[in-house]
C-alpha cells in the first residue's frame, strides 16, 4: 500500500517519528540497518538529525532514502493518549477537577 510521508521527526536512539498522509503517525527504529552499504554514515547523530521529506518519502544530507512502503510496513503505530476527566472531589473547590492524561503503551 502506497501511503506518502507528510512529516518526520528524529528522535532518540535512530528512531524516527513518521506522520504518513492518511493521518497514522509511527515509529521507524533505523537501528538494524545501521551496518549496510551507506546507511552506516547515519551513525553519525548530526546526520540522522538531517533527516527530511523529500517527495513522498524522506531523505537525508547523504542523499540515502528510504521507500514509503518500507517505511510504512516496518513501523509501530503510535498509541494515541486518551483523555479523561475527573470528577471534583466534594470540598475540595474547582480546582480539585483536572485533567488527567492516560498513556495506553
């Protein structure tokens, strides 16, 4: 399935954060591909950080790219947060009642 890079972000430990055009958002770990051909340069943490959307797809300052299809069929889904209010607790005034955020992973 052929679904375009909208946006990327490098995060720690060469992974990256990929927002895809049908609106999923999924971790790409670059890491064992680390040892091929040029893909060893991405070692380099200022060179990983280069990383951009180029077409539909992304690309780094070395001019290596990966497909979309191989990106998109070799990531994690991110989990979306869910949001859940809480009751105010009796006595305790308006600002007893908050937000509290619940992370499903």
């Amino acid at each position: 399935m052929y679904i375009p890079v909208k946006s990327v972000k490098p995060l720690e430990e060469h992974k990256l954060q990929i927002k895809f055009t049908n609106g999923e958002e999924k971790i790409f770990d670059l890491t064992p591909y680390l040892t091929i051909g040029k893909f060893v340069e991405l070692r380099d943490v200022r060179l990983f950080n280069s990383v951009t959307v180029k077409f539909d797809s992304i690309e780094w300052s070395n001019h290596v790219d990966i497909d979309p299809e191989f990106l998109y069929a070799h990531s994690v889904t991110v989990k979306p947060r869910i949001f859940k209010r809480v009751s105010p607790v009796r006595g305790k005034g308006v600002a007893a009642s908050k937000l509290l955020i619940k992370d499903r992973r």
